[in-house]
C-alpha cells in the first residue's frame, strides 16, 4: 500500500516544549511532578509520563512537595496566583502562543473593551483566557450567538487557538456587520490551520485516510471532520492496532495524518503497519520490496559500513595517499562494528523512536552481536598489516567505543556525578562519534610508515569530522522524542532542536569554507572542490527535513546516509591533474 504522511502531523511547537520541559525535569527530579489536567490529551503519552512521576490532579489540595507544570493550554491568573502561594516549584509550559491570546484579552479589557472569546466554554485554553479578562467576558461558538452580544460596548474577539478557522470566518463577519468598530484578532494557531489545509488537500490524492491521536483530543477530532467533509473516506485510530484492515487493503494510497499531541514513535507505528497492508493495487515486486532491502540497509547498518568506505576513500585522496582498499575496509568494519555493538546498549530509546528498528534488533540479536565483534576481530587484523602501532591505536579506539556507552561511574557516586556513562555528557554523542569517525579515518594512517602531508591530513580529520557531525546531529534531531523519554542527552535534547539545526549550518559552511581555501591554496589536491558537493547535498537533506519534503523514516534516513557514499563516487569520479 503507498502511504502519503502529511508533513504537519505529530507534534506542534507548544505540545513538544511542554514535552521537553517536563521530561527534562522527570529524568532528574526525585520529588513528584503534577500537572493539572492532562499535560496532552494522548492516553499513551499520559501512560509514559505516568511512569516517569509525572501525576495529572486537578487541585493541589493536600500536595505539600514537588514541582508543578501549568500546561500548554494555560491557567487563569488566580489559580496562577494561588499555585504560587503553595510554595512548589513551578514550571510554566504555557504555549507562547496562548500566552499572546491571554495577552491580548489583558491589555484590550483593561482598556474597556469587552472580550468575546470564540471557542469552546469548557476548553481547558478557553477557563484560561477567561481569567484574563479584567471586564466583561463572552464565549461564543455558533455564529447564531453573536446576536446576543452588546451592541452599543467596545468588543475585542479572539479565537481558541485550535478553532475551526470555516467558522471563525463566519463569527468575524457577522461580528462585524453588527460592530464595525470592533477589534477582530484571528488567534487560531498556524499548527492547526496548516494541519487542516494540508488534510483537505490530500483530497482527490488518497483513498482514504488515517488520523492517528487520543480520541479526547479536540484537535484530532477536528482534523476528522475536515478530512471526511473534503470526502475522504476517514479512520480515527489512537494506536496502529486499531486500523481496519480489511477496509484499508481495498485501497491504493492512504493519507495518514496526526493531532498536534501525537508523538513520532505512534506516528511511525501506524505508517508501518499500512505499509504491511497489500492492496490490490500493489504489484508484485512493487515498493514493499524495496522497502525491506531499505530496511535491512538502514537496521543493518549497512549504508553506515558503506559510508565509512566511502567516506575513508574520499579522505585519503583528500590527504594526498594513494588510495587502497585496506583502510576503507579496516574503518568500514570498524565503524559498523561500533554501530552495531552500540545499540544494544540504547534499546530503551530505540523502543521509542523506531520501533520496527528495536524489533529487527531483538529478532536478530545474536547474530548481530557476533558479527558485530567478528568485524572489530577483522578490523584488527586489517590494522596488523599496516604495523602494530596501527592495530594497537585501533585496538585503543575500540575499547573507547566500548566504554563510551557503558556506565564507569560506581553506583554509590552517582549522587554527585550526573553521567554514569561517558554518553551521558550532555551533548557528547555527536562530538564523541565523529571524533572515532575523524580518527581511524584520517589519523590513524599516520602512524603508519611513509610522509604523509600534514596540510593534506588535517583536512581530511575536519572534514571527516564536519561530515560525520551533521549526519549523527541529524539522526539525534529525529530521534529526540525517544532520547528525551530515556534521558539520553543529545545535542538536540540539551540545546533544542533549532539551535542544533544552526550549528550544523555553520558547521556546513566552516568545512564549505575549509574545502574551498585548502583547494585555492593549494595545501590539498583538487577533490577538495569536488567534495563541496557532499556539503551542499547535506545541506539540502537539511533542506528537506526542514520543509518537511521528507518525514523521519526509511527514506530520509537513507538519503542522509548517502551523503557519505556520495564522498566515495567523488573520489571515484576524481582524475588527479598528472
Ligand atoms: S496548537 Fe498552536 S497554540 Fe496550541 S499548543 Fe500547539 S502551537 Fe500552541
């Protein structure tokens, strides 16, 4: 079956910032975490923070210690106030959103206007604005109601941030024929409306299409109606094992989309169980053929093994060496080995982030894990052909990849030491993987026999590292909802996503720069020009991600991989000047 995901489903900036805020504070806090009402209307996330200490009440009646969060949805000022008085610790996770509509009723009811509220009265958002309002304050939902309201005060309207955009149209009109003079602020959130646009648009496109989040989600039911009022035949499903097989195997291409609290991991369940679904439609080697030589390409590891090839290749004609085959096989096993090994020990987040991932894992695990020290037993042996100091520096490497990802702090310390393991300094993923990357790649050769340029290996080590850093910053940025459950404290988790997102963008650009002076300059041989192309195309990978082109999944974390092999087919492509 061919699966069309809408680039706006899962996650909107407001539900991922309460999400980051009260996970960062669950992995670290002893004391309970409370939140009044549900943080998100997910049952399964709800389940999750549950048994990370984080408890939904509805009053803090009784509770004398821990620390509370006022979700994204907002709170009135005077149950602000009376938290405040409590004297727990408050986290404030009102999307900054909300926070300009409360703003908004503020400032226009203190200056004599009347509010007009368009939304529903019992939505958690809406109690929340109406707090706000330091005068008189209407909610209305049906444009039948605007005859009720005064005629002869000042008004200032807003909308609930998730309103159906059709009817706030017609409630601004109608407020208008009646008040000319009124202040009319379209506060519906642009998560919401691209969401709503982008699932009338699959119209005509798809069969039929799937909304994947909570059934009490007034959000995901509003994507619902408007998928089956553009005619599309429509599926509410919470989890993947509520898809309706038989209906969905009768059609070609199914929509899948997702409310604004729907997390990646549940997201990605759904997609791949379609993708199981044969329909008629499908040809017999058609994409889930593909589809699984990419998934065992992608779980096995093997474009990272393909990569590191490459990648050493294009490296050493960087660095001015004749190219062989010895290095890029000794740093492909090495690399894979490490991979592989690795991710044993980081099932708790692969549970979350891909789960058919943690699955292939556990069906395959122990010819993984001895293949996996087979290639670091070969490696080795590559590195004895080069001189024993190689295979010593390797053996070393090694047995820091090893280390890395197991806990070296003693239990009775761990008090005083937040990270038991090396992986767990914050933002030491990347930067401890592309260093391994630069070294048995670009440094580990000099060890060996014969004059290497040092001009030549330098940028070949920052290159290698660049490239290598953008690639693993990338996988961390897909993978941090996961990583945020189980704590581990990527780039991405420890400086936001955004940030990380313009640090690789300098980074791409520091090694554009590199390539280009090193060339001109003389100090590498002309492949470095060549080689600008694996910057541009990871930038346009960003590029894509970025504009939601492609969604995290088989096919983006494949193009992302093939920017290294890319590096491998330059240096193929490449005649040196003779
Ligand atoms: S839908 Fe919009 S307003 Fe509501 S939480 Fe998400 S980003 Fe904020």
């Amino acid at each position: 079956m061919k699966v069309r995901l809408a680039r706006t489903a899962g996650f909107c900036m407001g539900v991922r910032l309460a999400m980051e805020k009260v996970l960062a504070e669950a992995n670290k806090a002893e004391d309970p975490i409370y939140t009044f009402g549900p943080l998100i209307h997910n049952r399964q996330v709800m389940k999750l923070l549950e048994s990370k200490g984080v408890r939904t009440v509805e009053t803090m009646e009784g509770i004398r210690a821990g620390t509370v969060v006022i979700r994204a949805h907002g709170i009135p000022p005077g149950e602000r106030k009376a938290l405040k008085a409590t004297g727990l610790r408050i986290i404030d996770a009102t999307c900054p959103r909300v926070a300009r509509v409360q703003a908004i009723v503020r400032s226009h009811t203190r200056k004599g206007y009347t509010a007009v509220i368009v939304g529903e009265r019992e939505h958690a958002e809406v109690i929340g604005l109406r707090g706000y309002a330091e005068g008189p304050v209407h909610v209305i939902d049906r444009v039948e109601d605007v005859e009720a309201l005064p005629g002869d005060e000042p008004l200032v309207a807003v909308a609930q941030t998730t309103q159906d955009a059709g009817i706030f149209e017609e409630i601004r009109q109608a407020i208008q024929e009646r008040n000319p003079d009124a202040l009319i602020f379209d506060t519906i959130c642009d998560a919401t409306q691209n969401r709503q646009a982008e699932v009338s648009s699959f119209a005509g496109h798809v069969d039929g299409m799937v909304v994947v989040g909570g059934f009490h989600s007034g959000n995901t039911r509003r994507l619902v109606q408007v998928s089956e009022s553009a005619g599309i035949p429509t599926f509410h499903v919470e989890t993947e094992e509520e898809l309706d097989r038989e209906a969905l195997a009768l059609m070609g291409t199914v929509g899948v989309t997702a409310g604004a609290s729907t997390p990646n991991w549940m997201i990605k369940n759904v997609v791949r169980e379609l993708e199981r679904i044969r329909s008629p439609k499908d040809s017999r080697f058609s994409q889930a053929v593909l589809r699984n030589l990419l998934r065992i390409f992608l779980f096995g590891h093997i474009w990272v093994g393909l990569g590191a090839f490459s990648l050493t290749h294009a490296a050493t004609l960087l660095a001015g060496r004749p190219p062989d085959l010895v290095h890029p096989s000794m740093a492909a096993l090495y690399i894979w080995a490490m991979h592989v090994l690795n991710r044993f020990l980081d099932r708790g987040a692969s549970t979350y982030n891909e789960p058919d991932q943690a699955q292939f894992y556990s069906s395959h695990r122990t010819r993984l894990v001895i293949t996996g020290l087979g290639a670091v037993a070969v490696a080795l042996m590559l590195a004895w052909t080069l001189g024993i100091t190689v295979m010593v520096a390797m053996a070393g490497v090694s047995l820091l990849g090893i280390v890395y990802g197991i806990p070296i702090v003693p239990v009775r310390r761990r008090n005083r030491w937040q990270a038991a393991k090396i992986k767990d300094v914050p933002g030491s993923k990347t930067l401890a993987e592309s260093l391994a990357w630069g070294v048995v790649i670009a440094l580990i050769p000099l060890l060996e026999n014969g004059g290497t340029a040092w001009s030549g290996v330098t940028v070949s080590f920052f290159f290698v590292l660049a490239v290598v850093y953008v690639r693993s910053a990338l996988f961390d940025i897909f993978e941090v909802q996961g990583d945020m459950i189980v704590g581990i404290e990527t780039l991405p988790v420890t400086i936001g996503e955004r940030r990380t997102m313009q640090l690789l963008k300098s980074v791409l650009a520091g090694c554009g720069a590199l390539l280009l002076g090193a060339g001109l300059l003389g100090a590498v041989p002309s492949i470095a020009y060549y080689l600008l192309l694996c910057v541009i195309s990871l930038a346009l990978t960003i590029h894509t991600y970025e504009t939601r082109w492609l969604y995290p999944g088989l096919r983006l974390e494949t193009l992302v991989e093939a920017n290294l092999i890319l590096a491998g087919l330059v240096g193929l492509a490449w005649q040196p000047a003779s």
